[in-house]
C-alpha cells in the first residue's frame, strides 16, 4: 500500500468568532478559513450572494467604447466577426456573443481557427479572410491580447477591433477600440478570474441592460457556466456566482442543442455539477476541435431543425467516443512500458513516445499518468523525423523549468510549470530525455513523489447532523479553487466485513457513537483485503449524497483509511 501524506491545518484562531458571526459549526467556519475567507462580509458573500452581487460591467476598463462601437455596428448593420478559439470557452465565448448580436438584430459572423493546421490565436494572416468577408468590425473572445500587428493592419485595412480577453498580455497591448482583459495589470476590475466566456458576459451583460433586457441574462449563464468550468477557472468571486445561478438553469433548457447535448451525456433528468462539465459535456465539444471539425460544435447549438441538431450531437458523441479509444489505447501502452521496464524505480520523470500516438490526445493522457504515478510525465508522438510533446507536472515540480533547461534541444517549446508542449528533432530524442532527467532527479525530492492529501478539518460522526450537512451544501459549487470538503475522523470501528464491489471496489461498514455510515473505497481493492470486521481506523473522506427510492442518503467517499494499533 502506497503512503500517502496527510496534511491536516491547525485549527485556526478566527474560527470560534467567525462560526458565532454566522451562525455556523465550527467545522463550517474552519472549511471556509481554509478557503481564506475570514470575515463575516467576505463569509457572506461566498455562502448567500446572488444574480444581484454581479459586479458592473462597466468597472471593466474599455466597456464604455466596446458597447457604443457594437451599438453603431448593430444600428448600421455593419458585418461584425467573432474570432474564437477552439476550446470549450472560445467555442461557447463564440455562440454566446453571436446570439446575443442576433437578438438585438445585428448581423454576425464566427471564424475559430484550426487546432492543427492554424494553432491558437489571431495571426496577420487572418487580415485577408476578413477582408474577402466584408467585415467592418472584429470581436475577438478568448484571444487576442497578443495580437498587436494584427490589430494594426486590420485598421489600417478599415476593420475595428476589439479584444476581450483573460490571458496574460504580452509587453505592448494592442491599440484596438476597446480592449477588454481583467488580466491586464492596470485593470481595476475587481475580479481577475474571469474566463474567457466570463469577460464576454460582461460585456452582453453591458449590451442588454442598456436595453432594459437585463432579465435575459440567466440564459446566457447556461453556457457561461460551462466555458468557465471547462476553462478550469476559479469557482470564487463572480465565477462561483456565474456557475452557482448557470448549472441551476440547466434544469430548464429550452434550446434544441444544448438539450440533446445534455441527454448525450446522460443528464437530462438529473442535476449538473462541475465534475459533469469537466468530464462529460466539455470532451464532447473538445472532440470536435481536437480532430479538426469545431464548427460542428457551435453548429449544435445554432441550427434550428430538430432532427439536424440530433445528428450533429450524435456525431460529436461518436468523434469523443473515438477520442476515448485513442486515449485508452495510448494510456495501456504507456503503462504497459512503464510496468515492463520498471520506470518507477529508475525515473522521477517519464518521457516516453511512440510513432502510433495522436499529437491531440497524448496531453491527457499525460495528465492521467501523472495522477496515477503522481510524478511529471512527457509523452511523444513522432511524426516526419520530428517528436511533438506535451507534458504535465505535480505542483512540486516545473517543468517549464526543466525544458527550458534543454531548450537548446528543442525546435519550439512553451507552457508553465504544470503544463507544457514542445516540439523536437527525433536525432536528438534520446540526448533530450536523458538531460531531461538528469534534471528530474536532481530536483525533485523523495517527498515530492508522496501524494498529499489536504484535509479540511477533523470531526466527529456526533457532529453530522441534517443541519450540518446543510451548511454544507451552501459551499457547493465544488471545483477549481473551492474543493469538496475532506473530513478526518478516528478511531472509528469497521462494524461489518468489508465487501469487494465488482472485483475492484471496496465497500465499508463505519460506525462510531452509535452512528453508521457505508464508506466506499473506489478503485481500491486493496482495502477490502487489508481490513477486517473490528478493526479500529482513522478515516479521511468526503461526502457524497445521492437520493435512492425518493430519500437522500449521505455516503462517505474514502480518500484514505489507516489502520490503528490496538
Ligand atoms: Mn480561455
């Protein structure tokens, strides 16, 4: 059994002031502290603000001159573009933006550039397609903040620009009508998470309630719910509200495309949560672009006709269901040459490649070899003489760093610490992997490869009440930058034998104080062969409720358990 290392804070010193404050368990109170909301206004706000909290769009700088361009453009019926990008929020930024044009009655149109054949952002390039479309003014949505030269040509060609952007700008900005970016260092908006999707909200969210329409909104949430999920953007601030208001809606979906997208995945008859964006509607728009057909993604929700948009929701299934195969069949290869060669013992880091791996596919299934082995993995797919990579890392360790290292090595490389792509003569492959690890091995500690498991707060099974449990709904939605929360309990009792679920699941009896609990180990065997009947444990787990035959159950999820000595 592998150890895992737990990381428990100590109780902190505002809880007993900020639980009295609220009118909170002292556990709530600690769950929010950890999520360093400390006082009564900042607590308020994440657990009870609503549509109402929205911060003004017009606090974005540039807000003033995007709204009055766009308005002329609408009054004139000038042609506008909406530049995208070919991920779930530059594709959902693209619908989002087109109906709300459409609905003021102005005339737009979309470009998204290709994955593979164009790669990510406005180029100069892009210049002549406009002009041949007879575009008189430009929105981009999700890019842009670099493009400088591009914003340059296109007025001196007679096409206006605006930017809406989230990414980090470059060191010059470019001189476009407006340029709409939180992230922009003299921005005094107060929000600097906004998605992509996020910051083209604000400004439709301008556009409308100039018009009275503010009431339309929540529809657009919808969509802004799941770009921003996608986009792995902080559920805090303006986001949780866009997320909290944007799922709740999804109960009642009228537009043909996103319903047959939904019952694709399975949800129509249940509510969504982050997780179901993240791991079922987000691959099925990302397969579309990842194999060089996006249109079809912001088809699904553009055409009219039943019986088209079913098809169209079919087909994105059956392009993730291929994804899915591709990705399958990458991850058993790359652990099948792990296990054979024994890599875990010999490497901090995996670098591996093979000449049959798809350059799409092979980030995630890099992602999910380093959840497996919980170390940095790169993986290859060798094309023509050359090897495209794409790598990610544990949080302990850079591997932007690292490339950068043997950035003589590479023909073009980029990223940030967790998450990188590069390209590279095969010739030099084998010089590359091993400076690459020279590197690993030097820097990355024997801890560093222990997964660590942050616990919320510790707590008795007496203290898990319907109240409580209450209260902590009131922190959902999960998700990046606000996690469900992790309990510790000790000393509990395994009052029945433990049961093995489908040969790979473990599923426990806990009880403790007279109370009972089942506690499921998924994916986690191993327990159920460890444990018996009597044996006293300490318990790390979150909490799951699901209802059955028409009543909420409460369920533990086991992160860890481990035995205590009697
Ligand atoms: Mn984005």
């Amino acid at each position: 059994m592998d150890e895992n290392i737990w990381l428990l804070p100590e109780l902190d010193n505002r809880v007993d002031k900020l639980a009295s404050d609220m009118g909170l368990s002292l556990e709530t109170a600690q769950i929010l502290l950890n999520r360093d909301i400390t006082t009564k206004e900042e607590a308020r706000k994440f657990l009870f603000s609503d549509l109402s909290d929205l911060n003004d769009p017009y606090q974005m700088d540039g807000m003033e001159e995007a709204v009055s361009r766009i308005e002329k453009a609408v009054r004139d019926k000038e042609k506008i573009l909406v530049f995208g990008d070919y991920d779930v929020d530059g594709i959902l930024s693209v619908v989002v933006f087109m109906k709300a044009i459409e609905s003021l009655g102005g005339c737009i149109e979309y470009f998204i550039p290709d994955r593979l054949e164009d790669g990510y952002g406005i180029k100069t390039k892009h210049i002549k397609m406009m002009l041949e479309r007879k575009i008189k003014l430009m929105v981009s949505v999700d890019c842009g903040i670099k493009a400088v030269n591009f914003t340059e040509k296109a007025e001196a060609f007679g096409v206006d620009v605006i930017i809406t952007d989230h990414h980090q700008p470059g060191p010059e900005i470019p001189k476009a009508v407006a340029v709409l970016n939180p992230a922009l260092s003299h921005s005094s908006y107060p929000d600097k998470d906004l998605a992509g999707i996020g910051v083209i909200f604000k400004l439709i969210q301008a556009l409308m309630e100039r018009r009275n329409k503010g009431s339309v909104l929540t529809h657009y949430l919808k969509l802004v719910s799941i770009g921003t999920i996608a986009d792995v953007a902080k559920l805090r601030g303006e986001n949780r509200l866009f997320v909290r208001y944007g799922l709740e809606a999804l109960r009642d979906v009228s537009n043909t495309g996103l319903k047959n997208l939904l019952s694709i995945c399975g949800l129509e008859y249940r509510d969504v949560t982050a997780g179901d964006v993240g791991y079922r509607i987000a691959p099925r728009l990302n397969a579309a672009g990842r194999l060089g057909k996006v249109g079809l993604s912001v088809d699904l929700f553009r055409v009219r006709d039943k019986k088209e948009s079913e098809d169209i929701a079919l087909h994105l299934n059956e392009l993730n269901s291929l994804r899915q195969k591709a990705e399958v069949n990458i991850f058993n290869q790359a652990v099948e040459k792990i296990e054979k060669n024994d890599l875990e013992k010999k490497y901090k880091l995996f670098i591996l490649g093979s000449k049959e791996w798809h350059r799409g596919v092979i980030g995630i299934v890099a992602s999910r070899l380093k959840d497996m082995y919980h170390r940095p993995v790169m993986l290859f797919a060798y094309k023509n003489e050359k090897a495209f990579g794409s790598g990610r890392s544990i949080k302990e360790f850079s591997l932007i760093n690292c490339l950068r290292n043997s950035s003589r090595l590479c023909v073009s490389f980029g990223g940030h610490p967790l998450a990188v792509g590069c390209e590279i003569h095969q010739s030099r492959f084998d010089e590359f992997r091993k400076e690459m690890n020279v590197y690993a091995d030097s820097e990355i500690l024997d801890t560093d490869l222990k997964r660590k498991i942050k616990i919320d707060v510790k707590i008795d099974f007496r203290h898990i009440t319907p109240s409580f449990l209450e209260e902590i709904d009131l922190l959902k939605p999960y998700g990046v930058g606000n996690p469900k929360p992790i309990f510790l309990s000790e000393n509990v009792c395994i009052a029945s034998r433990p049961k093995l679920l489908k040969g790979k699941h473990s599923k426990f009896m806990i009880t403790k104080d007279e109370r009972f609990f089942e506690a499921m180990g998924w994916r986690r065997k191993d327990w159920a062969e460890v444990f018996e009947k009597g044996d006293m444990a300490d318990i790390v787990y979150s909490f799951s409720r699901n209802e059955y035959l028409g009543k909420r159950r409460l369920n533990f999820v086991l992160h860890d358990i481990k035995p205590v000595k009697k």
